[in-house]
C-alpha cells in the first residue's frame, strides 16, 4: 500500500489531511475499517474528474484513491457480463472487452481518466443514453465496502435478478456517501457493425423540438441525439447517430435525411460515430461554470428560452449542448463577473424548477460563486428518507461528510 | 351456527376501518376472508385479520394509521398473481388490497408519461394508449391479470425485458404510504431525479416499504417493426447453443423464449397451437426495430437457428398467427395442468451461456425424486422457469417436488446465478436468501427496508431469512451545516 501525503489535495475546496492508494479491496477494507475506529471522515478519489460536484466536505481525513484497483475481476463474454473494480477507466474497461466486440454502452466524457467507480458514483452519462440508458439500467451487481470496512455485495452477475435490496442502483449516483464502491458488474452490449451520425441544422429551439418530435414520430431508434448551441445566433445544430447493421443504419440515416429535409433543414452525413460525444466532451469540459439541467422533453422550448438561452448569453464563450428526446442540457462557459454570474445562475434555476426540473452545478471554480449559489437546488420531498438511509448506511457521518445534496 | 365472540379490540379496529373505508369495503366474514388467504403460491393459505380495499391515497393513509394506532402487521396486496407468497398474509393482518384502485390519472404522451393507481391491470396500461401507437414494455405472461402495484413490488419481468428490462427501468416516481400514514412522492415523473435512487429501493421491495397508491411510469413508442419466429430443434442442447450464437452475432432480440417437450405438449393440448410434440426443444424469438434492421437481424438470426440445428423454423404469417404463438407461450404456465394435477413453478437465474448444462443437472436431479420437470423459460437472460409436476394426492410427491424445487435453487447459485429473476423471495424462498447472500449482505439491505419501514410493518417475515430488527441508529448523527441551515438556497 503507498500510502502518500500529497500537500494541496483537496477536495471541492476541503484540504485532504491524508492520501492513501491501496493495493487490493482488502487493503482497501483495512483503509475504511482504521479509519472507523479512529473516526476519520473518508472521501474517495478516482479520476478526478468530477470533484467540482456537490458541497465541500465538512471534512477529509482519509483520501482513499482507487488508482490500484483496476483489475478485471471476471469478464464472461458469452454471458456479456463484466465485473471491474472501481478504479479502472471506462477506456481501459473498454479495451478489455473490445476484442470480443462488446462494450458497456454508455459514453461519459474522459473515458480515458474518468474510473467506473467514479462514473457510478456521479452517475455519469453521454449521448448514448437515448438508446441504452443510464448506469442504473446497466449495473447489475456492485460490492461495497461500508463505512465500518465491512465487504458488503448486492445483485449479481446475471441479467435478470431480483432477488433482495437493489443495493447496486443505490450505489448509482450515491457520491461515495454511502459506501466505497469496491467493484461493479455490467451488462454489455455488442459494439454495432456501423455508427453513422448525421448533422442537421441550424435551426431555433422550436425548429429542434419539431425535429424531435418527427424523429419519434417516424419511429426512427437514433443511438444518440444531441444539438450544439451556436453562441452568437442562438440557434442549433443537430447530431444524431445511428447505430446497428449496415442495411438498417444507411436506410435511418436516408430517412432521417428526409424528415429534415421536409423542415427546410440541411443535413451533412458523417462517417463518424463518435460525434456526437466528442461534442458532448467538448461542450461538458469547458469554461469554468458548468451546469446540468433536467426538465420535461416536452417543456423544452420554453426552457430554452426562460432559461438556457439567458444563462448562456451571460456566460463568456458559452458552450452549450442538449439532449431534446430526454430533456438534458449541459451549458458552459466562463464567469462575467460574480453578481450577473449569480443573477443569471438563480434566474435558470428558477425558471427550470418551475418546470419542475432541475440544474446542478457540475463544476464552479470561483469559490464567491459556490458560495452563494447552491449546488443542486430545492431537495425533493423524499429527501427525508435519503437522510435515513444515511444514518443507516454511515450514522458517524463520516464518508464525504456534507458533499451531496443538502448536505447528505 | 355458532360463532365465537369477536375480540373488543377487532370490533374497534373494524368499525375504525370502517370509518375510514366507508361501508362495505372491509372484509371481516370468515368466508368471505377465504379468497385472500393465499395469493399465487397456492398451497399456503393463513387468514388474516381483516381485509379492506381502499380506493384513493387518502384512504390507504388512514387504513395505515388504524393499523399503527393498533400495532398490526400490514400485507399489501394487488391481484394476488404473486408466485413467491409475497401477497400471503401473516397471522392477524390487515390485507390492504388495492384493486378497487383502477384510475390512469394521467396520459402525457409528449413526455411519455403515465399516471396510474396501483389496481390497473398490466395491459389496461397499453390498452389506454395503444391507438395513438405507444405501449407499456413490462409484459409479465400474467399482464392480463397482475396489477401495477403488484409488478412494481415484484420489480416484475417479461418476455421483452431482455431488451427493454424490467419494471424497475420503466417507472419513474411512485407515491408510497409510509408505516405512519405518511404519504411520500418518491422518484420524479419530470426529469433526472436529485439525491439517492429511491424508486430503486421502492421497486422489488416486494411490500416491505410502504405501500404504493400511484405511480408514474414511462411509456414507448411501439417499434415500426416486429419479426417472430418459431424454431424446433431436437434437444435443449442445439437451442441453448442458437440463442447464444444469436447473441454473438451481436443481435439484440426483443425476446428469446424456450420451451421444452413437455412444455410444448402441455402448451398444445391447453390452447390449440399447432406446435410439433416430437422436438426437443422450441424457441419463440421476437427482433423489433426500424425496418431495415429488423429485416436484417431477422434474416440472420433464422440462418444461426438453421445453422445450429433448427427441425423447422416458422414465421408467423399475420398479426393473428403471431398473437397465436405468444398466447401459446403466456398460457404455459396454466396449460401444466393438462399434463400434471398439480405443479410448482420454479424461478432462477443461470448465466445464459449455462443454460443446456444446468437443464441437465435439473432433469437428473428431478428424475432422482421419481419427478418430471417441464421447461418454458426467458433464455435470453438465462432465466429460467422449471416447473415441478406432481400428483398431491400421492403422499409425499409434494414434499418430494419441494426438495426438487430447492435443489434447482441451489444449482442455479452454484453456477453463479439468483434465486429469482422476477417473481420475488416473498416467504417462499426467503431460506435461500442467507445461501446467495452473506450475513453482512442482508444486514445492508435491511438497512434500506429500515429507512422506510424501522417498526417492520409491512410484510414481516418477507424476504429476509431470519427476523432482522431495526434497531437504533447507532451513534450520533450530526446534521452537516446545510443540512442544519435549510437546504436549497437557490
Ligand atoms: C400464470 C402466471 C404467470 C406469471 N408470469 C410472470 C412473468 O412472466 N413475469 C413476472 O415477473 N411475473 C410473473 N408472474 C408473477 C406475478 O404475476 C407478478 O409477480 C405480478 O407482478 C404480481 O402482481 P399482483 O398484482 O398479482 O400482485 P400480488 O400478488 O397481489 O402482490 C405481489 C407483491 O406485491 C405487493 N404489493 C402489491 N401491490 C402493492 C402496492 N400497491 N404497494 C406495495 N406493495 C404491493 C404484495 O405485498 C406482494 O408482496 C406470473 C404469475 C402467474 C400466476
């Protein structure tokens, strides 16, 4: 075990008075078990990628990295399953299977850095989840380690099961304040023989909701469907993917080609595929104010213009891209001054809430920001029972103390 | 005809239920209570105390607080199709049967979204929107029966979940009456919900939770496409191989179903399909999409069948034919009883790559107790449904088709597998919970049960092996500074 003291970690903003790397789960174990008797609040690390979320720790005592943890546990291409630890990246996840032709189909930026335990835990996703949802509709076992170091599992390695607590969809999104995600089972998908995407646009909110709608109507299966935002005329900008066999992606595409064509759009076939969540990473990456919003798909062009739209016209350089079929919306950009930054990050919460959606800052780097605008926004009103089930699963509160919503 | 006096204290729990429920709609008459003694794991029937049937959120509130003033046991129940005793009620119960709530509140096909009570039936779902070419995707062979309520419970499956998965990936909030009368919304019908998964803790807690009076579920569009085809093959052997050389072809079917000799002749004599008796084996196989690809994946998915073995391989010639082939496959379990008195519907889960060696190993051990098995399972997830058939009137036969259900169970773990891949533990196999899981396992996953339920309830002595109590939180619970303030500042 390398158990390291690395000065300036931290972790939204809270200092980290230790860093340790375990070599195994059950070094990993050992870790939170100490750390229970000696009372230490734990937070975990794995690519980094996401530290920007949530609140900042109350504290951090042990900062346990899952760098070390990146073995395939089991893969069984046959039964299209894979068992990973935690600390492997989704690329490297993905190169393992990838001889087979399989995939966990799920496309989160930074494949490269960003680890499936910390893709769980952020329930992280890309275009892709148009058409094969998110990690809750992908994990189908996760084995844990609780705040007191015990080795706990849930779910299996097998498809279909139901047998007990859904203890694996919990682990989804959880944000390390549950338990420490040790390792996590998949269902895979075959890799499609082609992925084509094609370019539509540009046209208004409306324009893109009309696209949306016809797509659906004609009950075209689009893999993926995004739009860029064009910062300077506000209009849009549609990339959608089709994924499958040869024959029914080129007669998608050609069909797809058409519907546009009948809304007076211009489309531009692409050889490839992975466009649209290069689009994604871009637009998702960049500035230093990030937010993700969730509203009703059928709601969008009211959001677009109560919301997205002012945010991004206050933001500098603002990116943003969308997700019309499934209401998601990613928006970017660097901050213009603190009060019209918060001014205009209070007014697109207002305006989505009473969509009955929500924005979550994914990331804000200027600290008088965090400050004065909350991360996630109103709690819902099960919250209460979230703050049970954390008594339950970590009563000392000491597994990233305050990080997630309302300070769970 | 003399009756014993009711005890003072049911009189008040009675007429207080009836204050709640209004007239008629408590059962408390001993025959009349019969009908809910058992749900579909017949065999075991316990009375309970009193049954009532609600019909709106209100009055499922005020039918918990009567039982909470009174600190009895609460079963949940929907149309009593359960196949794990889940709906089985417990010494001196209040059955809370929700089938009077049959309202959809809601059709939002914009956000493809449903709004529903409980009571509805499975298909009612699609029924209401099928015109306008949407459908609910969880389609249990009893969806003509079960009810919503019932399947969010069961987290239930389906022929097409092997594609579109389970009940747990198509409802999106729910609305649950806690052990205190309390009425929560949990999950989002609108949008990503914030905070912890709590639909997953609602789905598949098969009653342990609360009791759900309205759910929100996702609605799909329905596929521009569908092709079925019906193959035979001499053994399990050559079928289990095509459907894994289906699968990797990297074809996704919408559904692949298997049944067995037995299966298919109980099937033929019960619905009049007109399915070869002399195969080993059958697979009735569902690929929908888009046109193109449906055809495509059609094409050669019927090549791999013919190339692994196939006797015959039919398609289906009209809508009619097609509905035909499905019905004969929905009715399988009913239609055992053409070939057996009586018959245990076994549900386990193997690694679908497992699946013709694990059928041998529960043929031999079925034929060790002097039994037969009939096969009609989900092969595409490797879930299988092997249904003991037994004579109970032979003293012992029962017993010994018990024994020979357990040991498929212990087969199906032994290869990696689940206890249940959709009809639930329920009091049926709740043994075999502590021989999946381990101790710390199962201490984990009370904890979610005690986050909703800390009194224990709803269905005590459901699921889990040994009576786990809730305790006391441990420790000190020290409120994080937001938490303390107020949360959501805006
Ligand atoms: C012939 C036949 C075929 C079947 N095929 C399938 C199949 O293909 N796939 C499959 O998954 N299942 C199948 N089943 C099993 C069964 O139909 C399902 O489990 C179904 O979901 C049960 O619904 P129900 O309304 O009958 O619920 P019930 O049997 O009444 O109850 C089941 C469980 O749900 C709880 N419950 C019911 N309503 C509520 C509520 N509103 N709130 C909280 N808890 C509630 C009960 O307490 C119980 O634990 C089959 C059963 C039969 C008899």
């Amino acid at each position: 075990m390398r158990d390291v003291r690395v000065g300036g970690t931290t972790v939204r903003g809270t200092p980290a008075r230790s860093i340790v790397a375990p070599g195994d789960l059950a070094e990993a174990a050992a870790v939170l078990g100490d750390a229970a008797s000696r009372g230490d609040a734990v937070a975990f690390l794995g690519g980094g990628t996401e530290l920007g979320l949530g609140y900042a720790p109350s504290r951090v005592d042990v900062l346990v990295k899952t760098a070390h943890l990146c073995r395939v546990v089991e893969y069984a291409p046959a039964d299209m399953v894979v068992e990973v630890e935690a600390g492997i990246t989704l690329a490297a996840m993905q190169r393992a299977l990838a001889p087979h032709r399989q995939r966990l189909a799920l496309d989160a930026p930074y494949p490269e850095l960003a680890t499936i335990g910390g893709l769980v835990a952020t329930n992280a996703f890309g275009p892709r989840r148009l058409r094969f949802g998110t990690f809750r509709d992908l994990i189908v076992g996760v084995s844990m380690i609780r705040a007191d170091g015990e080795r706990v599992r849930g779910g299996g390695k097998v498809v279909k099961n139901v047998a007990g607590f859904d203890l694996p969809k919990l682990a989804v999104g959880s944000l390390g304040t549950l338990g420490m995600i040790a390792t996590a089972t998949f269902r895979l998908h075959p890799v499609p023989e082609v992925a084509r995407a094609i370019r539509v646009g540009a046209c208004g909110a409306d324009g893109l909701v009309a696209l949306t709608r016809a797509t659906i109507a004609n009950r075209l299966e689009p893999a993926a469907f995004v739009a860029t935002r064009d910062a300077a005329s506000g209009t849009y900008e549609a990339h959608v993917l089709f994924e499958g066999f040869d024959a029914g992606v080129a007669e998608q595409i050609a069909r797809f080609a058409t519907i546009a064509e009948a809304q007076g759009l211009t489309s531009e076939s692409l050889g490839d595929g992975e466009r649209p969540g290069a689009l994604d990473e871009a637009a998702r990456t960049h500035g230093d104010v990030r937010v993700r919003i969730s509203v009703p798909p059928g709601d969008f062009v009211a959001f677009e213009r109560d919301a997205l739209a002012p945010l991004a016209n206050v933001l500098g350089d603002a990116r943003a891209i969308v997700y019309p079929p499934l209401g998601i919306a990613f928006v970017s950009g660097y901050a213009t001054g603190v009060p019209a930054t918060i001014a205009a990050l209070q007014g697109a919460r207002r305006a989505v809430e009473a969509l009955h959606g929500n924005l979550v800052l994914t990331d804000v780097r200027d600290p008088a920001l965090g400050d004065a605008v909350d991360p996630y926004g109103t709690v819902p009103p099960s919250f209460f029972l979230m703050q049970r089930l954390k008594e339950r699963f970590d009563p000392a509160r000491r597994l990233n103390p305050g990080r997630f919503l309302g300070g769970l | 005809m003399k009756t014993l006096p009711i005890p003072d204290r049911d009189v008040a729990i009675f007429r207080e239920l009836a204050g709640v429920v209004g007239p008629g709609r408590t059962i408390v008459d001993l025959a009349e209570l019969r009908t809910y003694e058992c749900d579909g794991l017949a065999g075991v029937r316990v009375r309970p105390l009193a049954v009532v049937l609600p019909e709106t959120t209100e009055e499922v509130a005020g039918v918990v607080r009567v039982a909470a003033a009174h600190g009895i046991p609460i079963v949940p129940r929907g149309s009593g199709t359960g196949l794990s005793g889940g709906a089985l009620p417990v010494p001196g119960c209040l059955l809370v049967v929700l089938s009077r709530m049959t309202r959809i509140l809601a059709i939002d096909l914009e956000n493809q979204r449903m709004r529903v009570q409980p009571g509805v039936i499975n298909l009612d779902v699609t029924r209401a929107i099928a015109a306008d070419g949407y459908y609910y995707a969880p389609d249990p062979s009893s969806q003509s029966v079960c009810s919503i309520g019932g399947n969010i419970a069961e987290n239930s499956g389906g022929a097409h979940c092997l594609k579109y998965g389970f009940t747990v990936n198509h409802v999106v909030a729910a609305t649950v009456v806690l052990a205190d009368g309390r009425v929560v919304t949990v999950g989002e019908s609108a949008s990503d919900p914030l905070g912890y998964d709590l639909i997953a803790a609602v789905v598949g807690s098969e009653g342990l939770v609360g009791i759900v009076t309205e759910a929100v579920v996702r609605i799909l569009r329905v596929p521009e496409l569908t092709r079925t085809f019906f193959a035979t093959f001499p053994s399990t052997d050559e079928a289990g191989a095509c459907v894994s050389e289906i699968v990797a072809a990297g074809i996704v079917p919408a559904a692949v179903e298997m049944m067995d000799t037995l299966a298919i002749e109980a099937i033929v004599k019960a619905t009049g399909v007109d399915w070869p008796l002399d195969v080993g084996a059958a697979l009735l196989m569902d690929v929908d999409g888009t046109r193109a690809e449906v055809e495509h994946t059609a094409g050669a998915a019927v090549e791999i069948a013919r190339a692994a073995g196939a006797i015959e391989v039919r398609t289906p010639k009209s809508d009619a034919e097609r509905a035909l082939m499905w019905k004969g496959r929905k009715g399988a379990f009913a239609a055992m009883g053409r070939i057996s008195p009586n018959y245990y519907v076994q549900d386990g889960v193997i690694p679908r790559s497992q699946i013709s060696t694990v059928l041998r190993e529960i043929a031999a051990v079925t034929a060790s107790e002097g039994l037969r098995v009939a096969n009609v399972f989900h092969a595409g997830d490797g879930n299988l449904h092997p249904l003991v058939l037994y004579d109970a009137r032979v003293p012992g036969e029962e017993h010994r088709a018990e024994t020979v259900a357990g040991k498929i169970l212990q087969i199906c773990i032994r290869y990696g597998g689940s206890i249940t891949g959709e009809h639930g533990v329920g009091v049926d196999k709740a043994v075999y919970m502590g021989e999946l899981f381990g101790d710390a396992d199962l201490e984990t996953m009370n904890f979610v049960r005690c986050t909703f339920d800390p009194e224990r309830t709803f269905n005590p002595g459901k699921v889990f092996p040994t009576p786990r109590l809730c305790g006391d939180v441990p420790g000190a619970y020290a409120p994080h500074a937001v938490e303390a303030t107020g949360v959501g500042r805006g």
